[in-house]
C-alpha cells in the first residue's frame, strides 16, 4: 500500500471518528439537541484541534519515509477526481439545506409529517453544515481508495 | 475523419523485462511512483503524454513502439 493510500485510509478513519464526536456532542437519542452559542462554539473548536491532531499525524509520520511521499501525475489525478466529488457532493448538500430550509419556511404553520430536522437552531445548523463538509471529505477518500484500489 | 473513443495498450512490462529493470527502477527514471509503473503495466491507468515520451526514452523507443491506440467501432 502506497503512502498516500495510506494516508486516505486515515482520513477516512479519522474522519469517521471526528464526525462521531460531532454526533455524540450534538444529538440526543437521535435529535439535535439545542447546544448554547458557547458550547457549540467550544465544540467547533476541539473539532478543528482534532482535525489539526488527525491531519498532523500522517504528515509526521510520511516525513519519516521521504521516499513514499512524492506525488506523481497519478497521485495528482486521482487527488482532482476526489477533490471534484468532494465538491458535487458540497453542491448537493448546501442545495438540499437550502431546500430544506425554504420549504420549512414556506410550510410554517403544518407539522410535517416526517421526522425532518429543524435546522432553525444555531446548533442544528452548524451540526448540518459541518456534516456536509465530513460526508463531503469522507466521499473523497473514499473516491481516492477506490481509484488506487481498482 | 474523426476519431471515435478508444483505448490504449502498451508494451511497458514486456519492454521493462527485456532491459532488466524493475517497476522501482523505470518509475525513478521516468519519475513515477512504483504504484504508477504497475497501473501503466495493468493499463489501468493511461499515462500522460509526457509521461508515455519518457517512457519511450527510457527503453530508447519510439513511442509508437511502446504504446497502441484501439479506435473502437
């Protein structure tokens, strides 16, 4: 397995793992829970120290095999395909959040019908957003496994 | 004329054996990771044309020596 197979696996996994902290801080047997500005913001940042942690460990740890670490036209193309899925899959989410969020706005006065999120919370909104860009990079790593793996 | 879709084929492994190199060794030559050598060889992955002109450099052909492109239809 390549370096740089390697890496994806972790960011995949790390990934995963992060969004999971996410989950667990904002939802409660399966609801947004409605965080304060404080907490949402305290949790916002061990996320991005998190992130900082998982993306520093894969640097340190190629630094010590320089070989493996170069990136060749291959390695540069399978990174814009991942990169441009990454990116379709952004596109659709912001879309569907703002669907989502027009038609709740629009239908106010019913109750829907389904157990749809209120994304009218700070909290749910952040949560949303920030799923949108952990599904978005999870899908990437998961374009770049699957084009070195074919 | 036009040209319709088509695939390319190459003569890389063949060619790599016959100068008794490794995948390692072509893919430092030509700079390209071992991984990339063995996807060219697979022809899982179609190199670029600079790539597939150091290619050819490298096993001192004519491009048209160590790849093939099928038109289909």
């Amino acid at each position: 397995m390549s370096q740089h197979e390697t890496t994806a696996w972790w960011s995949l996994g790390s990934g995963i793992l992060i969004w999971l902290f996410l989950l667990m801080r904002f939802t409660e047997d399966g609801r947004i829970v409605d965080l304060s500005a404080g907490d949402a913001l305290a949790t916002y940042i061990q996320m991005i120290v998190l992130w900082i942690i998982a993306s520093v460990v894969p640097a340190t740890l190629a630094a010590k095999r320089p070989a493996g670490t170069a990136k060749d036209e291959r390695d540069r193309a399978i990174d814009a395909l991942g990169d441009r899925w990454e990116g379709y899959v952004v596109l659709i989410a912001i879309n569907v959040l703002i669907v989502h969020m027009l038609a709740r706005a629009w239908y106010a006065d019913r109750t829907p019908s389904l157990p749809i999120p209120d994304l009218g919370s700070t909290a749910a909104l952040v949560f949303a957003l920030l799923t949108t860009l952990f599904l978005a990079d999870a899908v990437k790593q998961v374009v770049v496994l699957w084009q070195y793996r074919r | 004329m036009t040209v319709g879709r088509g695939r390319v084929s190459n003569n890389v492994r063949r060619l790599r054996e016959a100068a008794a190199m490794t995948q390692a060794e072509l893919g430092e030559r030509v700079g390209a990771t071992r991984q990339t050598i063995i996807a060219i060889e697979a022809e899982k992955y179609a190199p670029s044309l600079e790539l597939a002109f150091k290619l050819a450099r490298a096993f001192e052909r004519p491009v048209d020596d160590v790849f093939r492109f099928h038109a289909e239809g």
